[in-house]
C-alpha cells in the first residue's frame, strides 16, 4: 500500500509519503514493514510475526539502518516490534498484489 498524507494546514505544503508492505519470508515468517517518508526523513518500523524472526531483525537493525542511510536516505529512526501491526496489508489470494493510494 502506498499512500499520499496532504497536510490540513494550508501553510504547510509538505507531503508525507507512507509504503506499508507484507512479506511472507518462508520459515521466518510474515514480516511487516511501514516506511514513512517526510520532510526528507524516513521512519520504519518493523513488524515480525514469529519471536525469533522479531530476535533476529533487532540483532541487525543497526546494520539495516546503516545501509539505508548509505544509499542516500536521512533516517528518523528504525524499530523492530514482534507481532503484527494493527492493519497488515496481507494480500489475498485474486486480490491486487499492490495497492496505490493517493
């Protein structure tokens, strides 16, 4: 799911851009992801279904958010939660397999 956030003040011209995105990793399990972009800096979040997958994404978020920041992306933080969000966009069997919003 990829979704344009307009501000509601109409000083503010600032867009925030959000992808929200589900992948099923075999035997790690589902891992959920949602990355907002905004004013240039990105915040992600992490989502692992299984225990030692949510153990495993901790170990090496530094890593990840180090090599984000290589390729050119300002971070606002990186974190990693065991379970799922409150709305994983799962795709469902004959549904799309990527959904726009803007």
């Amino acid at each position: 799911e990829i979704e344009r956030e307009k501000s509601d003040d109409a000083a503010d011209t600032t867009n925030t851009w959000t992808v929200a995105l589900s992948l099923d990793l075999g035997q790690l399990g589902w891992v959920h992801a949602k990355l907002q972009l905004r004013r240039g800096l990105l915040s992600t979040t992490l989502w692992a279904e299984q225990a030692n997958t949510a153990t495993l994404a901790e170990r090496h978020i530094d890593s990840l958010g180090k090599a984000l920041g290589a390729a050119g992306l300002e971070m606002n933080g990186i974190r990693c939660h065991h379970g799922r969000p409150v709305e994983a966009p799962i795709a469902k069997a004959g549904g799309p397999l990527i959904q726009v919003s803007v």
